[in-house]
C-alpha cells in the first residue's frame, strides 16, 4: 500500500481574477497554467490554485501561511515592488510572534490574508517578568483611567470577580463594567501595587497573587473612602498575541480587632 502524498493546495478565492494573477505575479510567484476558472501559481516548494470565485464570508476567514528562509528579504521584495500601494492593499512589517515565528502579514486584492514568516529561536521570558510588566500595565490603565488599555491585558473570554463578588464574563462586559465605575467612584482613584509573586504552573499557565492599595475613591453614594488595601488574584495564559489575564479574583484586605484575628 502506498499512501506517500504528492502536494497539498489550497484553492485561493479571487474577486477580480486579472488582478490576483498580476498580484500574485508581481509578489514573486510563478504562473504554471491558467484556464477561465483556476491559475495554478508555484514558488519552490509552495503552490496554490487561485478561483475565480468570490464570497465575502468566505474570504473573511481564509488565510495562508508561507514560510520562507529570510522573511526580512521577502519584507524588503515586497516593499521594493510597491504591493501595497500598486494594488491598494494592507500590510504590515515584520515581528517576532510568540510561537516561535518571525513573520508579516500581507492581504490579497481580494482581502485573503498571508501571513509571510520564518521559524526563529523561541525566547523564552521569564514568568516573573512578565507577571511584573502585566501588573505595571495594570496599574498605569488603572491610573489613565483608560478601561479600554486596561481591558487589552484580558483574554476575549476572560472571567473577572470583583471585590465585592460580582462576577463579570468576557471582556467587552469587563471593560464596560470598570469603565462606568471610572467615571464615577474611580474617577480620581489612585491604584500602586505592592508585591508580585507568581508560580508557573505550566509552560504556558502562570498563577499570580499581588497585593495592592488605592486612594482618593468614593462609594457609590458620593462618600469619600479611606485607602485601602487587597489582594488580587490572576490565572494568566500564553497566547499568540502574548500573555493574557484568563481569570481574576479581587479581594479586599480587612485588618481584624485584636482577639479576633485568626
């Protein structure tokens, strides 16, 4: 039985089938055949079928992923032959991913979007660092008062627990729920955090605990609040775009009479 494979394409949707194969000609692909309906392009190793055929939902959320030896040198070829500007295009330059690649991002005439990359030595960052860096972010959101910063440390689905027990589910109803409390009993409260510790619990799962304080906040009925302190509680997860708060707990630190404490 032989089940060795040949090649695998993908079949390109086109809007305006001309100006995709003049696209993907001037980007460095070559023509092999072309009848009415498909194109075949190849580059070394890598081919595709180009259609033309065209439907918006479809094109949406198509993508696909060249990897070639120097992505700085395709960057440069690209820009060199005017892509985006001849063909009216978006792309954006070259960066260094969290899993492991080193790409930019370019879209077709009919919005299919490339990703152009490399495979590149995976840096691996210190847990502790990153757990101070996203509560440094956290403060100085906090502190702009500027829920919409704020909320780019979450994940889409993040859950988020408040002092008090509320419980808010992803991050639209996260952000909209602190952003109305900053325009009210937040709106001149000043957050400093205090110690950071964190365990990682796998590669890409870290548990963070860090206590914090904040000053010059109000109740809800307009009474100023004395300064406080807490202890706030983060699952954090590695995502493509980098670390994200998956999860947070917020805790309010109440000092007990003596005889009471336990």
């Amino acid at each position: 039985m032989n089940l060795r494979t040949i090649e695998a394409k993908a079949f390109v949707p086109a809007k305006d089938f001309g100006i995709s194969k003049q696209f993907y000609l001037d980007v460095g692909f070559s023509l092999v055949w072309s009848t009415e309906e498909l194109a075949y392009f190849r580059h070394g190793n890598s081919a595709f079928l180009l259609q033309n055929y065209f439907v918006k939902e479809h094109v949406d959320n198509f993508k696909m992923h060249l990897l070639v030896e120097n992505v700085d040198d395709w960057w440069r070829h690209v820009q060199d032959k005017g892509i985006a500007e001849r063909f009216a295009v978006s792309v954006e330059p070259p960066q260094d991913r969290p899993w492991s690649v080193r790409d930019f991002v370019l879209f077709d005439p009919s919005g299919v979007l490339w990703r152009v990359g490399q495979t590149i030595a995976h840096v691996v960052t210190s847990i502790e660092l990153v757990a101070n860096a996203m509560a440094i972010e956290w403060a100085a959101a906090w502190n702009a008062h500027d829920m919409a910063r704020m909320s780019r440390l979450l994940t889409n689905d993040a859950d988020f627990v408040n002092v008090h027990g509320k419980h808010w589910k992803g991050i639209e109803e996260i952000e909209r729920a602190h952003a109305s409390r900053h325009e009210s009993q937040f709106r001149t409260s000043v957050w400093q955090n205090n110690e950071v510790n964190v365990q990682l619990l796998r590669p890409d799962i870290g548990l963070v605990h860090f206590r914090w304080s904040i000053r010059d906040d109000f109740d809800p009925d307009g009474t100023a609040r004395k300064p406080r302190s807490g202890m706030f509680s983060w699952l954090i997860v590695e995502t493509i775009d980098g670390w994200r708060i998956r999860a947070a707990h917020n805790t309010n630190i109440v000092v007990l009479p003596p005889g009471n404490r336990q």
